[in-house]
C-alpha cells in the first residue's frame, strides 16, 4: 500500500532569480555573439536559454489546504503540502489533492429494512482527504469511490435496522438516530479508509416509507398511537375510581354492596373513558325494583 511522504522541494523564489539569471544571461551571450560573430558565445548563448526555458516547468504553487503529488516517470516521490511557491525537478508530474472538507449527499435510495417493509432514505457525508498517496494510488477516482462506498453502506444500514420498534427496546431507524449515525460513520470508516480519506459526520438526511405503503403504515401507526393512549386512559380512570371507593368507605359518606360498587365502577369508567361527554340520566328507582 501507498504512503504519504512529505517532499521537500526547493523554495520557489531563490530558484526564480537563477533561472531568470540563466535566461538573462542567455540572451546577452547570444546578443554578444551575433553582433561580433563569434561562434562560441552565440552556442552558450543558446544553451543557457534552453537550460532556462527546460527548468521553467519545475516551477508550481501550494494553495492552503491542498496537496501536491510528485511523481517522476511514474514512482512516486512525495507530497508537497505547505503553501507556496516552490521548484523541483521539471520533468516531475505535479497532480493537485484538495485536502478541503466536502459534502457529499446521496440519493433517496429505495431499501428494504429490517422487517422487509420498503423504505426511503438518504444521508449526508461530510470527509476530506488525509492521505494524498492512498487517494491518488489505491483507487481509481477517489471522489466517486466515496459516493459509491457511502450509497452502499447506507443501503446495508438501512436492510439491518426495522424503520420503527414497534413497542420494543430494539434500535430503529426513525427512533434512534444518534446510534444509527454512530453505525453508519462507523461503516464509512472501514469503507473508505483505504483510500485515504477521513469521514468527519455522516447522519440520515431523509427517511420514509415507500410511496405504496406509506398510508397503510401510517394507519398502523395512529393505530398504535389510539391503542396506546386508550391504555393511559383506562390505567388513569381505574386509579380513580379506586380512589373514589375509599374516600367513600373511609368517610362513610355510603355504605356500597357488590352490586351498587359494581354499578358504580361501570357508570364511572363511562365517563371518565368516552370520547363524547356523558349525558346524566336521573334514575328515580332502586337498582333492585
């Protein structure tokens, strides 16, 4: 596997006055021998231009937060990363790695989760390249080896979680999102560290059911939603209907049997359990006429 190794390349303005010393120095010999036909000076002449002019390419700049790779007939040779004007060999291939923290967002991929229920979903990735020589060696296209890798892993987390517990303590992917972006910026760690890059953030960016299930699931889940405030309900009027029984006893406001404390608890759960309000209804007999 590839490296990064730091270059160390000449400083680019110490190199700018010799070369320009070599082409100024170049032209007077050439002038010199023109003028008084000597041979000698006009060839000197000539080869300190072409000195000059072949060492011209050596020249190249480092931006802040940027990476330059140097390769010299194909073996790689170092990184220059501080920024700058710089000069190394000229038959060097200079190849620019933007070291800049991205965005990258995927598509809504359509997956099946956990329960096999169709789903929607998509993230947003945030990275930047660390290692120049694995980015620019190890993969073919480093940028869209990230958004490959990061479409696959969210397809994996999204088949491996439910879209909903269901009542259960199980993870899933609309009730825990801190664990499910914990799993999926460990999944793109793996993925993409081969390739030298670095995943910062990665968290879930959309999610939904499938357009042809999405009404069937949302009756299931105001379905949930009823049963589960009707049990609040019933928990909280069966508390105080005990509690109306013994603040009867304990004052000895009446005296109940079975049958009227039975009474009592049904007209109670009634009202306190209906949707619409209760209408009082005067009874002028006796339970047992």
């Amino acid at each position: 596997m590839f490296r990064e190794v730091e270059a160390r390349p000449s400083p680019g303005l110490l190199m700018a006055v010799l070369v320009f010393a070599l082409l100024l120095g170049g032209a007077f010999l050439f002038y010199l021998g023109a003028r008084y036909e000597e041979g000698r000076f006009a060839i000197g002449g000539i080869l300190l231009l072409t000195a000059g002019v072949v060492a011209t390419p050596g020249f190249f700049t480092v931006a802040p937060n940027e990476g330059k790779v140097l390769t010299l007939f194909g073996k790689y040779k170092g990184t220059a990363k501080t920024p700058g004007l710089w000069f190394t060999n000229p038959f060097m291939t200079k190849t620019a790695i933007s070291l800049r923290i991205r965005n990258f967002e995927t598509n809504k991929l359509k997956v099946n989760d956990a329960r096999s229920n169709p789903v929607e979903i998509g993230a947003i990735v945030v990275w930047k390249v660390i290692d120049t020589a694995e980015a620019t060696f190890e993969v073919n296209d480093y940028v869209q080896y990230v958004a490959v890798q990061s479409e696959s892993a969210v397809r994996a987390l999204a088949s491996s979680y439910p879209y909903d517990h269901h009542g259960d303590d199980a993870i899933a992917l609309s009730t825990h999102p801190t664990e499910i972006s914990k799993g999926l910026l460990e999944a793109l760690h793996d993925r993409l560290g081969k390739a030298g890059v670095e995943v910062l953030e990665a968290r879930i960016s959309h999610l939904a059911y499938s357009p042809e299930i999405a009404a069937a699931m949302l009756q299931r889940q105001q379905a949930s939603a009823i049963v589960a405030a009707r049990q609040t309900i019933v928990e909280g009027a069966v508390g105080m209907v005990e509690m109306a029984l013994d603040a009867l006893s304990a004052r000895q406001i009446v005296t109940l049997d079975d049958e009227r404390k039975a009474s009592m608890v049904s007209n109670l759960l009634v009202v306190l359990c209906s949707d619409r309000a209760a209408q009082p209804v005067v009874n002028t007999g006796t339970l047992y006429s």
